[in-house]
C-alpha cells in the first residue's frame, strides 16, 4: 500500500445554476493574458450539448484517455513511436475553430465616429489578428440551447439511445437540460501527462495537483489530445501548453481553489482524499462496467489503522490525516456513495466527482404539469425526461444500475425532508423510499446538512501545506532560488514570438 | 580571397555559432528552447505542408551526413550505374517533395491571417533562406548531375578538410555558382539556426520511447523506486 493524498472535488449539479461566477473567478485569475483569451480553465456546459471544446467527449475524433489493448493499458492516441511519428502534425489535435477565435469589440468607433445619421457600432474585433470578424462561436455559446439540431442533439452521449429517447428528450415544452461545470481533475492516471513526449507534465505527490513545466514544455500539443477532458490548452501566443494549477497557491495558503470560493450556487466541495497508488493500474484497466467500483476501492478509509501508518510513512502529517478524515469529499464518494466520476469509461481516474442532478429527471406528465406522485417516485426514474442511458453515459461508464441508485437516494434524501417540513409525504412512504434507497434516517439527515447547509468550512477542508518548510528543507532548493519570480513558475518574462 | 572567406573561415564562425549559441540560449533562456507550432490556428495546410517537408528534410539532411562521412561506402556502392541513378532519382524525389513542403508553408504564413499574427520578420527569412537552399539543391540536381559522385572528389574532401583544420579551398573554388550558393547557405543556416525557430531540432523527445507513462514528483522525498 503506497498512501498518497490528493485533493478532490465534489460538484453537487442539482445546485448549479449556471451563472458561470466560476468561469469569470478562473479567468480573471489565470486566463486574461494573450494566447490564453479562448482558455476556459473552468467552463460551465449546457447537457445535453457538445460541450467546450465542441464534441469534447468523442474519443473517435480526439483519441484523449485511454484504452485497454489485450491486458495493457495504453493511451489511445497510440503507441509510442506512433506519437513521435506524428510531432509534425497532430492529427487529433482541436483547432481554435473547434473551441472559439477570441475577440474584443472596436469600442474607439463608439467614441470617434464622425456625425452622422447613423449611430455607430463597435463592431467585434478578432484578439488573434486584430481583423474585423463575424462572431460564430464564443464562450458558453450552446448556453441554454437545449433542443439545439446544432449543438443538444449532436451530443456524443445520445448515440446509445433510440430514436424514441430522443425525439421524447427533445419534444416541445419536455425539452430538459442541466449545467455541467467543469475543470482540470487532477486524475490519479492522467492522459496528458502519459503523452507528453518531453515529460514537461507532471503529478505532484504531495497534493495530486497535475502541474506543466513552462520551461521544459517544449510545446508539442500531445497533452491536448491525450485530455480526454480536454482541460489541457495550448497557448498560440507562447507556444507552450497550459491548464488548471488547482491554484496551488491559494491552497498552499490555506485558501480553496478560487473556482470554488466563488460558487454562488455553493455547489462545489474541495478536500483531500487518500488513495493507494500501488492500484492505480490495476484500477485504471477494469471492465468498463465496473470501473466506478473500482474507482471507489481505490479510495482508502483515513481512520483505518492501517492507512493512517502508511500516510505517516509516507510523509502525510497529521494536520492532512486530520482533514482527510474531515473530508466532504470522502463522504459524499465513499460514505454516501452519491458522487461519481465523470466518463469513468475514459479511465484516467479523475478526482471531480458529480452528484448527477435529480430535478431534471423526474418526469413531467400532464399538461407540462410537474406530477410527482406519491406513490411512484421510482416510476419516475424509469420513464424520466432525461433517459438513465443519458445519465449513465457521463456519470457511471455506462452502468444504469450506478446512477439509478444515487438518484434512489437523492429522492430518499427529498421526501424524508419533505416529510418532516412539508408534510406532503407520509412519513409511512418516507421510510418505504429510505429502504428502497437503502440508507438510514441519519445517514439521509446527513446528506440534506452536507448538501443544503453547510458551511464554509465544511465545504472546504484545505489542510495546512506549510510550504514554507517544504521549499527551506528542499533537497535541490529550486524554489528559493526562484523566490520572487511570480507566475506559473517562469523565472523570466514568457513573451515569445513577434 | 572571397573564397577563403567563405570557404575556410565562415565555416568555422558558422559552427561556433551554432555550438555557442545553442548552449547559450538552453542555459540562459531554455523556456524558449522549442519552436512555436501554428497548427492550433491553422491545421490543414500546415499538414501538406510540414508533413511532407520534415520528412523530406530528414531523409535528404541524412543522405548528405550519409555522404560526407563514408565515402568510401558510397563509392563502392555507385560503382554500379544502376545504383548511382537509385540515389539521385530517391534524393530528387525527396528534394521535390520538401520544396512542395516548404513553398507550402510559406505561402501559408503569408495568405492565413491568424498565421501571420505569430510571425514573425526571422520567421520569414529563415524560410527564404531554406527556400534559396532546397532550390540551390534541386537545381544541382538537374544541371550538375550525378553530385553523389563528383562530391567525393569535391565536397567531401573538403569537409574533411574543414574537419582536420587544415581547409582546402581548392576543392571548392572552381566549382560552379550553384555549388557555392549550397554550400554557403548551408552554413549561414548552421550558424543561425540556435538563434532561430531551427532551434527545435534539439528538442527532439526521443526519451519518451523509454520513460514511465506517468511522472510524480515529490517535493521533499525522491520517489522510491
């Protein structure tokens, strides 16, 4: 057993609102520099819909993730001489056009325009080459758009459902959809660094935090192909490749990451999970029916004797073991067992789970009239709005079984407090869903204060880094040496290029 | 006079460049230490483009390294005229495809406006500069033919010349304008190209056939192994 901590996350979707806060706290961080105007280190998608960049998921265009080849576990862009014979043009590489051309609009007119009859327009100016532009794609363009021939129904998830499932998805005043926030996840087997050819990426052991060196990228773009998540950019500007830092250095001053202090929905929970690194392998190869179990097993219990002295062996400290078992994370994905990975079936193990949304799900019948019937709660979960093949496809590899039952017991959670606060739901009736969910009164007590009332420190469980320490007893001291050169690790100015 | 110059101290200043320079810019700015691909804002003409150009630039830079460093071989091996118009037919052919490549390339950066906007004045002489090398080249090819052969009496000796530091600018001297504009280019191209985008050639990632899919580092403790 190798114990290593990793900081998680959890990103509850039945609370997401889809104010894109996250996005706007992220790129006014990180992002607001040339060549990076079109990264969207964290983006909020509208599902169903293709997503950012457009058609993210389908692996038959990009090749990002991996596969299993025999008994190997190989990334799916391929072998190795393979990559290599393809550095002069990656043919599975996103263009800008497949994410958006960044643009400024020509304000100056607003103000300059000589007098005329008309009233002057600013009209959109391209940030790559300064040109006039038609707009035809940009940021959260497919927002709301549920319904959309262009973007809800070319979703690679509905290629598993019937026609039926579609046209009763898509039907006027039934069409459905929810947010879905993403960001880097930090996964314990990742794509992108599996396919650098230059070993620029790398996981760091203390925290999980997957990092790219600037200095020793040498900008051959595998990273963005081999991201299933495609959450690795390539910056035209640099000519490196850059991606969410978790922003270390908040957490490395105690502070969550700035997407998540941010969520106005409080939908988003950060904390640290330990897990056994000897598995990952072994994990990452499973059946694809069976990899969230096994995504799951992989997770060890911070209280168990046995992990608590591998983490100390290791090197974890007792302020982490402490917030490990502190872990919001922890008790939504293992105790709870309500969070799932997002395409588990791409098997690099991220570290963002979901608790798939409930609201969208539950049928609407008669009239357009929500009709949630006592005494079919899991009728509705058979013929929902939004068909469990759906949901299966991102949250559970496929696996119906997985996410019927978190949603069994997100309805649990719901008519046991309706119950109690509302009284619309015999308390008879309450009991009969907790047992067909299968939990407890206090387990689902639990659930509903995690999920409606938590607070900020519960929410959030950071431990302490004390980097200080870390960088003074560093065996090569680069960090002091670099100490007051700030950004993401450059030691001089990262302009490139004419 | 103009020919010692070029012919037996340019070489000397190219070289040093080119060593000096490189290790200059990888110690003092290795950030910089690749070159800045456009494919992100412009892919489909940069497949015909630098596809065909890379390789055929690798294939003919190995045929003329091939050369120079065993002559012998080579000359056993065209004593055969079979074998001699194989070579110059595969090299012609490679030659073409590269300026296919290269003209390509070129035309790209200047018709593509996202292109343009990363490119930059040395960019463009860089690929004139190629452009003038690849042409010189062909043009041997065609109006000088058979150069596998009549280089080991020319050329090569005089590289190996150059080499032992004793250079022989006879070897070159009465050689035609052609001959000269390659060489001298050539080396032009060696001395700038650790100043230029050429600077990737370093960079080349062989270690990834061979390291771990996956790299972790730890900060305070060296992974154990």
């Amino acid at each position: 057993m190798d114990v290593r901590a990793q900081v998680a996350m959890v990103f509850h979707l039945d609370k997401c609102i889809g104010c894109h806060t996250c996005s706007i706290a992220c790129k006014n961080l990180w992002t607001s520099r040339e060549g990076t105007e079109y990264m969207w280190w964290n983006n909020v998608e509208t599902k169903p819909g293709t997503g950012y960049p457009t058609l993210w998921e389908d692996q038959d265009k990009y090749r990002g993730g991996w596969e299993v080849k025999g008994n190997q576990l190989r990334p799916r862009l391929g072998p190795r001489l393979g990559v290599l014979s393809q550095l002069f043009y990656n043919p599975y590489l996103p263009v800008m056009d497949d994410y958006y051309e960044p643009w400024t609009y020509d304000y100056e007119t607003l103000a300059n325009a000589p007098a005329g009859d008309d009233q002057p327009t600013a009209r959109p100016v391209s940030r790559v080459t300064g040109r006039y532009i038609d707009l035809e794609a940009g940021p959260n363009w497919d927002d709301d758009l549920s319904g959309s021939t262009t973007y809800a129904r070319n979703d690679t998830n509905l290629s598993n459902l019937t026609d039926a499932e579609r046209a009763s998805l898509f039907q006027i005043e039934q069409m459905v959809f929810f947010y879905l926030p993403r960001i880097c996840n930090h996964c314990l087997n990742p794509g992108c660094v599996a396919v650098c050819p230059s070993g620029a990426i790398y996981k760091r052991a203390e925290d999980g935090a997957v990092l790219i060196s600037q200095e020793k990228c040498r900008g051959w773009r595998f990273c963005v192909s081999g991201c299933p998540y495609k959450k690795t950019y390539y910056n035209w500007r640099t000519g490196k490749s850059e991606k969410c830092i978790l922003c270390y250095p908040r957490l490395e001053m105690g502070q969550t990451s700035s997407c998540f202090h941010s969520c106005v929905g409080r939908i988003r929970y950060q904390g640290i999970l330990f897990y056994d690194a000897d598995r990952i392998e072994e994990v990452a190869r499973a059946p694809e029916s069976e990899l969230v179990e096994a995504q799951r097993s992989i997770i060890l219990d911070p209280k168990d004797a046995a992990v608590e002295a591998g983490a100390k062996k290791n090197g974890i400290n007792d302020a982490w073991i402490d917030a490990a078992r502190r872990s919001p994370i922890y008790k939504f994905v293992k105790d709870w067992e309500l969070a799932l990975p997002l395409h588990a079936e791409f098997r690099t193990l991220p570290n963002l789970f979901y608790v798939p949304p409930l609201l969208p799900v539950i049928n609407a019948t008669k009239k357009g009239v929500y009709e949630i019937a006592e005494t079919d709660y899991f009728g509705a979960i058979e013929s929902a709005r939004v068909p469990m093949k759906y949901m299966a496809s991102l949250f559970s590899a496929g696996n119906e079984e997985i996410v019927k039952k978190v949603l069994k017991k997100l309805i649990a959670v719901r008519s046991h407090r309706q119950s109690k606060k509302v009284g619309n739901i015999s308390e008879n009736q309450a009991n009969a869903l907790l047992v067909e969910a299968g939990c407890t009164a206090s387990e689902v007590e639990q659930i509903f204060r995690m999920t409606s009332l938590p607070r900020y420190e519960d929410r959030f469980v950071i431990p302490p880094y004390q980097r200080e320490r870390d960088v003074e007893t560093a065996p090569d001291r680069t960090a002091i040496k670099q100490k007051g050169q700030t950004g993401l690790g450059f030691t001089q100015a990262p302009r490139r290029g004419p | 006079m103009i020919n010692i110059f070029l012919f037996a101290i340019l070489p000397y200043i190219a070289v040093t460049a080119a060593i000096v320079g490189a290790i200059w810019r990888y110690v003092t700015n290795r950030y910089s230490f690749s070159t800045i691909s456009s494919q992100f804002l412009e892919g489909r003409r940069l497949f015909w483009g630098s596809v065909p150009w890379h390789w055929g630039i690798i294939t003919v830079l190995l045929g003329h390294l091939f050369v120079v460093l065993l002559p012998l071989v080579v000359k056993g091996f065209i004593s055969a005229p079979v074998r001699l118009y194989l070579i110059e037919g595969t090299g012609f052919a490679l030659g073409m495809l590269l300026l296919f490549g290269l003209i390509l390339l070129l035309f790209r950066r200047a018709i593509s406006p996202r292109v343009r906007a990363v490119t930059s004045t040395f960019d463009v002489v860089l690929l004139v500069l190629l452009l003038v090398q690849a042409v010189a080249g062909l043009g041997i090819a065609i109006f000088y033919r058979w150069g596998v052969s009549w280089s080991l009496q020319t050329a090569v000796p005089w590289m190996w010349s150059l080499a032992s530091f004793s250079p022989k600018v006879e070897y070159m001297a009465d050689l035609p304008v052609l001959v000269k504009i390659h060489a001298v280019n050539a080396w032009v191209l060696i001395g700038i190209f650790p100043f230029t985008r050429l600077v990737h050639i370093l960079s080349i990632p062989l270690a990834y056939i061979w390291r771990p899919y996956q790299r972790v580092t730890w900060y305070r403790r060296q992974p154990q192994q």
